[in-house]
C-alpha cells in the first residue's frame, strides 16, 4: 500500500494520508533509537514524514501485523515511501525538492541511506531477507563443521549474525558486535593454544596439570579480559564507537593471520618432508616433520581479507521486481560460507594430525610434545 501511494503522491498532505489511521500520540518519539545520520535521515522530507506518522501511533506500541514497534514501522514506511517517490521521479519534477517540498533534502533517481543503512525492502518482517538467508547458510557451514569435529554448539555466529539482520534494533546490534569479538578472541585463543603447544594429550591426561595448563588458563583469562573490556567500552557510551569496534576486530584477525602463517611457513619452508616410507604422521619419525596439510590454512586466510573488499565495494541494494534486497554485505555473508568449510576441512585434518587419529601413539619427550 505505501509503495503505490509513494509513487503516485506529489506532496506531503498525501504522506499523512497514506499512512495508517493511528490514533494521535507523541509517547513514542524518543523510542527511536540514536543511530548514525546519513542523507537520508536528515532531509527535512523524512523528518516531517516521520514526525507525522509518530504523531499518529497508537498507546499500544506494536504492530500486530509486522511485530515491529509502531515507530520503527513509521521509520521504515518513509523511507521506503520517499525512496520509491525519488527513484521514480524524473529530473523535470524538481519542484518536489523544493522547500516543503515532499523530496525536499532528497535527490531524484538516486538511492540514499536512512541511518547509516540502505532503504532495504522487508519481506515478512525481515529487515534484511537475504542477509539473514546468508548468514543461516552460515549457522549450516559452523554447524557441519563442528558436527564433523566431533562437537556441537559454536553455531552462535551465525545465528546472532541471522538474529541482527531480521531486526536491528540497539540490543541485537549490540549481541552481534560483541558475539563477533568473542569469536574473534575465541580464534586468537585457539590459534595460540595450538601453535603454542598449550594442549596435551587426551590419552595420558597431562593437560589438566603442569606450566602449560597454567600458561593456557593464562592466555584463556587475558583474552576473556580483552573482551570484557571491549564490550564495556562499547556498552558504556552514548553512541557506539563503530571505527574503533572495526579497527579491534582487524587487528584481532591481523594477529591470526599472522600467527596461521607463520605457522604454515615453518612447516612449508623449514621442516623437512617426512620419509614416504614412514607414516605422515610425526610420532612416525623421530625428528619434527612438515604437516601434509600445512598448505591448507592459506586460501582461506587468503580469501577472507580479499573478501572484505565486498565491504569496502559498497553498493545500492538491487533486486528483481524493483526489490531492494541484495547488497554487498548480503553478499560477504554468501561468500563466507565456503571459507568457513574449507576452515573446518583444514581443522579436522590438523586435529587428526595432533590426536594421532591415524593410529600412531604420539610421543612425548621431556615433558614437551614434538607435534608442531
């Protein structure tokens, strides 16, 4: 209904008339949340369109055909309402740019962000459809993935991930922000467990005892602090710091990266290959041999950085029908689905190789294992 009357309304009493009959009511005006101003959100068009449809709310603060509070259902109406009107008026209809005008702020044929975010149409409700298809594809691959290692339950990526792009409002926001530092952190953790060699064996029990359980309950403990500190720092302003969230979740990655790399170069360039007359495995030999599998973390680590420029590439959602759906983000989510898999393949190949899956007993000289 708002799509057709955006199209044919030429001024702003059609707005007021297009919008629901709510009952008048200014209660709900401040619950709009504090978000990041873009072109969209400051034209004097979209300030009048929405403080007229805040105006009309009723008491009750619900819609009971969307679920969304009647002021973000408001938020969404005009600008999807001004979006439609600017992208399908010509350059000969400039009078609708003009002060008190209904484009008044707004440019003609060109898609603008409302709050730091594209004018994205919902489909039953869902803010973002195909990012929250996305980033279930995403829950699948973690899934599968841990299904595959023998363990359940680090799905929380991509279910918080699917959560914020059904509804982003202040605390999903928040819950995907923080759970994606927790993840990051979580990966810096188990990268220096491994590469440190903070693990013992399942079998002779050693890992719950001795200096590097105490190493490994340290490292555990700095990066649980490291988080805690982010989120406050986050939580505690009155706007979230988004640059300095992106700049901790880069640095964070940077770091395993490098830790991964470093990792595959040693086994790459400096240990040996092992004898093709002994098992691959290393309690085989008795000197540190190259991991077969040592190659593997390297196209992923490769491609989720070039990936990133889907980020950076930003454009207009597009979509058929005239449907405002798919954008880059949309798309990041798509493409991680199969880094996450050849992640997973890369960790249950190193997992195998630390545990002695294939059938070799791993061998530990003075107190230190020589799996590397």
């Amino acid at each position: 209904m708002y799509v057709a009357a955006a199209r044919s309304a030429v001024s702003a009493t059609y707005i007021v008339n297009s919008l629901p009959p709510y009952r008048k009511s200014f209660a709900l005006a401040p619950a709009l949340p504090a978000a990041q101003a873009s072109v969209g959100d400051r034209s004097p068009a979209y300030q009048r369109c929405l403080s007229t449809c805040i105006s009309a709310c009723p008491s009750i603060p619900t819609s009971k055909l969307t679920l969304w509070p009647c002021a973000h259902d408001c938020r969404y109406t005009c600008l999807t309402f001004l979006t439609d009107l600017a992208l399908s008026s010509s350059q000969l209809d400039r009078a609708l740019q003009g002060k008190g005008g209904v484009l008044e702020g707004l440019p003609i044929g060109r898609m603008v962000q409302f709050n730091g975010k594209w004018p994205f149409h919902r489909m039953a409700s869902v803010q973002e459809p195909l990012s929250v298809l996305f980033s279930l594809a995403n829950l699948w691959a973690h899934w599968r993935g841990w299904r595959d290692l023998g363990k359940m339950g680090s799905g929380a990526e991509g279910l918080r991930k699917a959560v914020f792009h059904t509804r982003d409002v202040d605390w999903t926001e928040k819950a995907d922000y923080f759970s994606a530092a927790g993840g990051m952190l979580c990966g810096l953790w188990i990268a220096g467990v491994r590469l440190g060699g903070l693990y013992g064996s399942a079998g002779a029990g050693n890992g719950r005892r001795g200096p590097r359980s105490a190493i490994r309950r340290g490292w555990a403990l700095l990066c649980s602090t490291i988080f805690g500190a982010h989120c406050l720092y986050l939580a505690k302003g009155d706007r979230f710091d988004y640059g300095y969230n992106m700049r901790f979740n880069v640095i964070v990655a940077l770091a395993q990266i490098f830790l991964w790399a470093a990792w595959s170069a040693y086994h790459q360039f400096i240990l040996p290959k092992p004898s093709p007359f002994l098992s691959v495995h290393p309690s085989s030999s008795s000197k540190p041999t190259r991991a077969s599998h040592s190659h593997l973390p390297l196209l992923p680590l490769l491609l989720l950085p070039a990936l990133t420029a889907l980020e950076l590439l930003d454009f207009a959602p597009i979509g058929p029908f005239g449907l405002r759906m798919l954008d880059a983000h949309a798309l990041w989510h798509l493409s991680t689905v199969a880094v996450v898999r050849m992640w997973y393949g890369f960790l249950e190949k190193d997992l195998r190789w630390v545990e002695g899956y294939s059938g070799a007993s791993e061998e530990v000289e003075g107190g230190r294992s020589r799996v590397e």
